[in-house]
C-alpha cells in the first residue's frame, strides 16, 4: 500500500513531466491519474483544487530542483566566470538527447498560460525572481557591483530561457554552448560595464 506521501509525491511527480512535456494546456487530470496510476480520489484529496493547484506545486518543485543544481554548479569553481559556463554547459549537455523533459526551463511553462492563469503566471514570476537572484548573489560574492549583478542576472536568465526554447527545437544544446563561449564578455567589467 502505497504512503500518502508516496501517492501526493507520485501525482506530483507526474504531472510535472507531463506539463513540462505537453503543456498545461496539454495535459488533463484523466492522463494525470492514469500515469500516476493512483486513484482520481487521492489526486482530489492531495490536490482539493485540482489541476491549477497541481500546476502550482509543479512549477514550485521544478523550481527548486533547478535552483539546487544551479547551486551546484555556481559554487564548483572559483572563478565565476567558469562557474557560469560550467553551468550553462550542464543545461546545454541536456539539449542532445532525447529526453530533455527534467531541464525543461519555466518559461515554457509561463509563456502558455501567463495571460489566462493569474495564479500560474505568479508563480512563474517568483521562480524566474529566485533563479535571478541566485545569479546576482553569486556575482556579488565575486566582487559586482550590486546593480550590475542584478542587471547581469536579468540578462543571463533572459538568455538561458530563450536558448532552451531554441536548444529544444533544435534537439542540440549548441546554441546554449554559445551562450558559455559569451559569457567571458558579459562578465569581464565588475563595474557597471565600464560606466
């Protein structure tokens, strides 16, 4: 017998690969019970407010796995510079196979549904918010200017966003290696860019 935190884990767990791989749009709470194999009684127990509030605690969760690997990434290397690439390299090796659905970013999630689901789109907005300033603070550990690190981190999290969409359209993590070989420039002045 399956734990109540095994089946609202298991539920959740599901749904997020589905909306990651077919959108929210996409993905309807029939396939949801079905792939999770549990019953449409535990997801409404677990879920009271059905599909959004699973879409919700979807996108927290990708959330906090993307940031606990974006951690782990930044904080591999002393050089911030390297640290960056390494990281956008990690995405990118995602990109070259067939199943990229774990390194989906966010905005795949935001872009289809920010203008018909307020609570969705807020919840993309504070992951997008969290992910930007885990970029700043780590540029402001190695000596940014605290404007400047924000503004780089908007820039950085703008790139990697569009980049997944074309890296997933392509099936190739290239554009996102191009990204890496860039990102010396984009971080080379600590002081506003030369203002």
């Amino acid at each position: 017998m399956k734990s109540k935190n095994n089946t609202r884990d298991m539920i959740l767990e599901t749904a997020s690969r589905l909306f990651q791989r077919q959108g929210y749009n996409g993905t309807g709470i029939n396939q949801i019970i079905e792939e999770s194999g549990t019953p449409k009684g535990s997801l409404y127990y677990h879920f009271p407010n059905g599909k959004e509030e699973i879409a919700i605690e979807a996108i927290q969760l990708v959330k906090e796995k993307i940031l606990e690997q974006t951690k782990i990434d930044l904080l591999s290397a002393n050089d911030v510079t390297s640290a960056f690439q390494q990281h956008i390299n990690n995405i990118a090796d995602f990109y070259d196979t067939e199943d990229v659905t774990e390194w989906l970013k966010i905005g795949l999630l935001a872009s289809e549904t920010a203008s018909s689901h307020e609570t969705l789109r807020l919840s993309c907005e504070t992951a997008f918010t969290e992910g930007q300033k885990l970029y700043a603070d780590i540029l402001k550990e190695h000596g940014y200017e605290k404007n400047f690190a924000q503004e780089l981190a908007v820039t950085i999290n703008a790139l990697l966003e569009g980049a997944t969409t074309i890296s997933l359209t392509r099936k190739s993590g290239d554009t996102l290696r191009v990204i890496a070989n860039i990102i010396p420039t984009l971080l080379e002045n600590k002081n506003n860019g030369g203002k």
